[in-house]
C-alpha cells in the first residue's frame, strides 16, 4: 500500500431531499471513505447556497466538505461510488499538500500572521514614496482633457456639408408617372410568356 496522503472531498447534496436525509448522505460518503482505509481529519458543513447556473435544473444545494487522509489508489473507487448516488449532484476531489492536512492549518496561519507582521516591522527607507508619481499622473491627465477638448472645439468650427435637394416633382406629374408604371405593369403580368 502506498503512503497516505491528504484529500479534501467537497460535495453538493440534492437541496430537494429533507433535511433528515442530508445526514445519510454525509454518512454514505463517510463510510466509503473508511471503507478505502481512509481516516477523516475534519468534516464541514458549508450551509445551503444558491447555483450561479442550473444543475441538473435545480438552482440551490446543500455543500458538504470532508477532509481525510488515504492511499492514492482508492480515490478512483471512492469517486466512482459517489457519482452512483443520485443525491448528490457535483463532487470534487482535490489533494491537499501536507502542510494543509487536518489541524497543521493553524500552525501554518499562525506562522504567515508573524511572517507579514515582520514585512511591517521593515526599515521605513524600502517604503517607495508614491505620491508625487500620482501628482505627475494627475497633471498628464489634464493636459489630455484640455487637448480633447481644443480638438472638439475645431471640430465645431468646420463648416457642415450641404445637403443636396432634389428637384421637386408636382402632383400631376407624379400621377401621370404612376400611370405609366401601372400600364406597363399590366402589360407584363397579362404577358403569357411569363
């Protein structure tokens, strides 16, 4: 058997079942875990939560996350116990670095929070003094506004192009037009080559 190594199992349960039957759930994926000689480091209820899109035409679930160490070679079984059951709707398997498996995540806080309290506690003269930088900027931003402006202002004194008018047709001369039109109309559509 290989070495163990740690795994975190987050699931979504069907958000339809009765709450009662979110335990089973739970259990069934916790029993398949021991089944595999696997040994939980920590279970987590991460509430109901609504679906960013539909699943499998539900838009709410129950997400339940199980942190456990096991032997590489049982997850293929683990996973394809789970997708068999219909309760639970999406699951992923993710593997942990060791560092991160079961209460190490303390420690490994506890260490970044006096890590980033040493970045603080640095010589004042490593601190890059940013704000003239910002006053450049702000100036180099007005000069662009004012040139935008000069533009439109130009723009504004172009003349606008004249429009050319067409020549105006009388009334009569538009019904005679139109009968010309419906004659030859008539004499195409009575055309029996057609």
């Amino acid at each position: 058997m290989s070495q163990k190594q740690h795994y975190e199992i987050t699931f979504i349960i069907n958000a339809n079942l009765p709450e009662n039957e979110h335990s089973e759930v739970v259990n069934f994926v916790k029993n398949l875990i021991i089944k595999n000689n696997g040994e939980i480091t920590l279970e987590e209820n991460l509430e109901r939560k609504k679906f960013t899109y539909l699943i499998d035409k539900m838009s709410k679930g129950v997400y339940y996350s199980i942190r456990f160490n096991s032997g590489s070679e049982t997850i293929k079984g683990l996973e394809k116990e789970i997708s068999l059951n219909q309760n639970i709707l999406r699951f992923l398997t993710i593997k942990k670095s060791a560092s991160l498996g079961g209460l190490d995540i303390t420690k490994n806080l506890e260490e970044k929070t006096n890590n980033d309290n040493d970045k603080e506690n640095r010589k004042p003269n490593t601190i890059r003094n940013t704000k003239p930088r910002a006053e450049e900027t702000i100036k180099e931003k007005k000069a662009e506004k004012v040139e935008i402006e000069e533009v439109k202002k130009e723009e504004d004194i172009i003349p606008e192009k004249t429009v050319k008018e067409e020549p105006k047709v009388s009334k009569e001369e538009e019904k005679v037009e139109q009968n010309e039109l419906d004659k030859k109309l008539d004499e195409i559509l009575n055309n029996e080559e057609i």
